[in-house]
C-alpha cells in the first residue's frame, strides 16, 4: 500500500514486496539455531528490539518522491532502494522472531490445548496482516488528506508503528512468561553444546523431516492451498484505491480500480475486516477443537476460496456504494480467517515430534514459498490483462486448493 500510493506501478511493487518473503522461504535454514542456542524468550524479545530500531530507521530515512511522478505512477523502485534494504533486514528479524515464537507456542501447549487456541493464534496472526492494512492505512489515509503530503503522511504512519513496537517490547520485555520446558535443545549438565554437536543437531533436523512419512504430500499442501490467496493479497488493495478509468500506458493497463481514498480503504479494513476476521478465526479454532481436522479441512478449503469471488465481482460491477464495498471486505476476511485455521493446524500436526520447533519453520518456510511463486508474477499479470481477468486467474487457482485438500483429507486420521 506505501509503495502503491507512492506511485510504483504494480508489476514493481509486487515483484519487490514479493522478496520480503524470502527470509521467510530461507528461515529453515537458521531455525535449528533458534532451537539451540539460548532460549526462545530470549530470542523473541531480542528480534523486537531490532525491529524496533529498524522501524525508527525507515521512519527517518523514507524518500519524497515528487507529487507529479507519484500522480502519474511513474516513481521507480529504485527510489526506494536504502528504505527496501532496512526492510530486508527487518524481514529475516521477523522470521527468527516467528520461529521462536512458533516454538514458545507449542512448548506451552499439548496437543489439545495447541488445537484450542489455534483459533485465537491464526486469528491474531491475521489482525497483524489487517491492523497494517487497516489502521495504519487509514492514519496515513488521514494524514494525506489533512497535509496533502503522501510522503510524509507516511512517515508519520511509519513513527506511529515504532511507537507500537517499542511499547510491545517493553511489554515483554517484563511480563513475557517463562516456561521452565524453554531451553536450548543441546544443554548437558548445564554446559553449552560444542560446536560438533550443534552441527549434528542441524542435519538431523532436517534429515527427520524429509524423511517423515507423507512428506511430499505435506509439501503440495503448504504450497497450493493458498495459491489463490498468493495471487490475491498482492493487488487486492492497489484495486481498492487505484483509478476507475483504466488506459494503457506501453502496453501496460493502468487503473480500473474502484477509486477509494486511502483512509477509506484503511476504515474497511481496520474496522470490518477486523471484526469478520476475529469472528472467522474463532470460530474455525472452536469448530477444528470439536471436530477434529480431518473433518473440518474440506470446509475451510472451500472459506478460504471466498475472496478471489468477491474480487472478481467487484473488479467488474466497480460498485461505488460503500456498504456493498465493505461487505465484499468483510466476506473475504471472515472466509481467510476459517480458512487458515486449517493451514496451521496441518503445519502443527505434521511438526509434532521432537524437532518440532525446526521442523515448524520448516513448514513456514514452504509457507512463504506459497506466497512468493504467484506473488513474483502477480503484477505484471495484472498490468498485462486487467484487473478482472486477473482475478478470474487467481479464482481459477482454487480449483489446485480442493485437489490438495482431498488428498489430505484421505490421509489425515482424525
């Protein structure tokens, strides 16, 4: 959304934002240290710090791009090359924070008690997603329209988030709770490990989960079970925002979107979106608790294909009725936060084991991966065809969702 309304054409900006993921694709390859070397809490609070200062770095540091060039959505990426570098950085901190957050989860939780709360714990994960697409946006939203000045409406959305990061830090920093399970993995006596050992734990880590049973098909799964989504999440806010009149520019479509101010499209999210995701969320953790995943998993499949219909019909009705908008919004986030229930409960259930908290990055590193493949091409698609046929290619990409899903759901055992 920053680099849209900054006026990065959309093949730039997905393609780039699509990079982020990696850390997140790579994290497997450094989560056996996370399991090793001091304790998850230390790790969490560790990477919060960093991200905080990260945050104060882009809030500092983020170019003014000329009004001219952001109206004709003409800013090159490269304009921002020092702004994606911190967000790199801050992406492979976000990832190691995610593994030691993954694991301190299932050490505080037995199996039950993991499938009880994964509600609330995938519901949370997407009111992140949402509280950056909703509130922030709708407080840069108001601050463009009360300065006129995009960039520093930004800036000040920017300064607002370090804000937020260091108060969480401190928060945790003192009342973070202390397992007595959460300790390094290799610890004899109270001694560290050697360093052969540390090695030794790393190929076995990875060696026992390439070779779990169900492997291959665990790895379809993570990858296609959100491919429409991958498609999806990229330009479903460009659209929002970006022009109704569509034109060509060098062979490129430009707008056809709905034309909604950007603390428009930050109220939706911020506020419905949030409330239907909450509500979506909850009850997939209530409804997999009771049934169980192998009963629950076909109908999650079919929630989370909801949103690329709801795009598809709005990139062709352009609806200008604000409630009929956020009604669409509100169809799409309950359907993601059913849906995705289902998604970490599977990653759950197949890391059980004794590296199960290398084995969980693991299964989000795939995550990610599922995220980055549609996300690398999803731009130029869209400039390429527009954006209804656009999202008639991500809703087609469903059909790969209930093809996975079946199969899981005839090996799953309960």
């Amino acid at each position: 959304m920053l680099f849209a309304k900054m006026g990065v054409p959309n093949d730039q900006l997905a393609f780039f934002t699509t990079l982020l993921y990696f850390p997140w694709f790579l994290k497997g390859l450094w989560s056996p240290f996370v399991d090793i070397l001091r304790t998850k809490r230390w790790w969490i609070i560790a990477m919060q710090i960093l991200l905080t200062a990260l945050c104060i770095l882009l809030t500092v540091s983020l170019p003014h791009p000329a009004a001219d060039t952001i109206a004709a959505k003409a800013t090159s990426v490269g304009t921002f090359r020092f702004t994606l570098i911190l967000f790199i950085i801050a992406a492979f901190a976000s990832a190691t924070h995610d593994i030691a957050a993954d694991g301190f989860y299932m050490l505080a939780h037995d199996t039950k008690s993991q499938a009880a709360f994964v509600g609330i714990r995938s519901t949370f994960y997407r009111i992140a997603a949402v509280f950056s697409q909703g509130v922030l946006v709708y407080i840069a939203g108001y601050m463009e329209n009360k300065t006129g000045d995009i960039p520093g409406a930004w800036q000040i959305t920017l300064g607002v988030t370090s804000a937020i990061l260091l108060c969480v830090t401190l928060y945790h920093c003192f009342l973070l709770p202390r397992p007595a399970d959460d300790q390094p993995r290799l610890m004899a006596n109270g001694e560290k490990a050697k360093g052969r050992e540390v090695w030794q734990e790393l190929k076995e880590s990875f060696a026992t989960f390439f070779t779990k049973p169900g492997v291959a098909l665990a790895i379809a799964f993570m990858l296609l079970y959100r491919l429409s989504e991958g498609f999806l999440v990229k330009l479903c806010q460009p659209f929002l925002v970006d022009a109704r009149e569509a034109f060509i520019r060098e062979g490129q479509i430009i707008g056809g979107g709905l034309g909604l101010s950007t603390d428009t499209v930050g109220l939706l999210y911020g506020t419905i979106g949030v409330i239907c995701l909450l509500l979506g969320g909850i009850l997939g953790g209530i409804y997999i608790s009771r049934k169980g995943l192998k009963r629950s998993i076909r109908l999650m499949a079919a929630a989370l294909t909801l949103p690329s219909f709801v795009y598809c019909y709005l990139s062709m009705a352009q609806p200008e009725s604000l409630w009929l908008i956020g009604s669409a919004v509100s169809l799409e986030q309950f359907g993601y936060g059913f849906g995705f229930t289902a998604y970490m409960m599977y990653m759950m259930y197949f890391s059980e084991g004794p590296y199960k908290t290398s084995h969980y990055a693991i299964c989000t590193a795939f995550m990610a991966l599922s995220m980055m493949i549609p996300g690398f091409i999803a731009g130029a698609i869209e400039m390429a065809v527009g954006y209804t046929a656009f999202f008639w290619i991500a809703n087609a990409c469903s059909i790969t969702t209930f093809v996975i899903t079946y199969f899981v759901y005839k090996r799953l055992q309960n």
